[in-house]
C-alpha cells in the first residue's frame, strides 16, 4: 500500500474583521454619498467626490483583495491584492511563529494575527491573519519539521 502525497501548495485566505471592512468601506461610502449630494445640489465638486470614491475603490481592491498566503514544501508566499503583491519567506528562515494581535499595517484583514519572525526582510517579522490559525501553524510547523529532517542536498 502506498501512502499518499501531501499536496505542495496550500493555500489559506486572510480572515475579515467585520469592523474592519466597515471603516474601510465606511469611508469610501461617505465619500461617495457626498459626492451624490453635491450632485443633486448642483455643485462642482461632485465628480471630484464621486472620482475620489471611486480611485478609492480600485485602490483598496487592487491592493486588498483577495489576501492569501501559500504555504509550499519550502515557501510561505503572501500575496494581496489583484496585482498579487507580496514577499516569498523561505521555511528554513522562519525563527519563530506565535499568536498576535498587533496593529501594525500587514497583509491581514483581521487583528487576529499570526506573527512570523524569519531572517532577513526590514523587520525581521511579518503579520499575516489565515482564517483557520491553528491549522495555518500546525501545517506550517510540519512543514518546517520536514525540512529540518531532510539531509542535505549534494
């Protein structure tokens, strides 16, 4: 009997705090509607708005969503956005990962966060928010587990 592969590629979409989305969204919303209004009193500031609301709108999609992260055999890949912007973090330089409620800007949508300490990069840590945390760590540790066991390659 043959055991099955695991898959390489996993991957785990950003968790959304409903607060979060709504000061957000919020706030190119009233924009917009201050847009209408100026609108309907005639105003030449409306399309100023409404444009405004409406870069905003791109902006926040194009940079936001969706909000992923990858876990492969060797790679944790964050991405965000439709432009997939992001950074690769190598398992074999992953320091430490621990629970965090941080508030610093991060691919996350959520404040309930994984903090991830790994060598290089300007901070030394990124903070990233996988709906499932548990299994987001559990898989991440296995993998990490695995490649700590691998001799290495001649």
């Amino acid at each position: 009997m043959r055991a099955e592969k695991e898959p390489e590629k996993i991957t785990y979409y950003s968790t959304v705090d409903w607060w979060l989305a709504l000061i957000v969204f919020g706030a190119v919303a009233s924009v917009l509607v201050a847009g209408f209004r100026e609108l309907q009193n005639g105003g030449n500031e409306a399309w100023i708005l409404i444009g405004s609301a409406a870069f905003m709108i791109l902006v926040v999609v194009g940079i936001c969503f969706p909000c992923k992260y990858i876990l492969t055999n060797r790679r944790l890949i964050i991405r965000s956005g439709l432009a997939e912007f992001g950074n690769e973090i190598e398992l074999k330089t992953i320091q430490d990962v621990s629970l965090s409620f941080n508030p610093l800007a991060a691919p996350a949508w959520s404040l309930k966060r994984i903090k991830i300490k790994f060598e290089g990069g300007p901070l030394g840590f990124t903070l990233i928010s996988p709906k499932d945390r548990k299994g987001f760590i559990e898989e991440l540790n296995r993998r990490r587990d695995r490649l700590r066991e691998e001799k290495p390659r001649k």
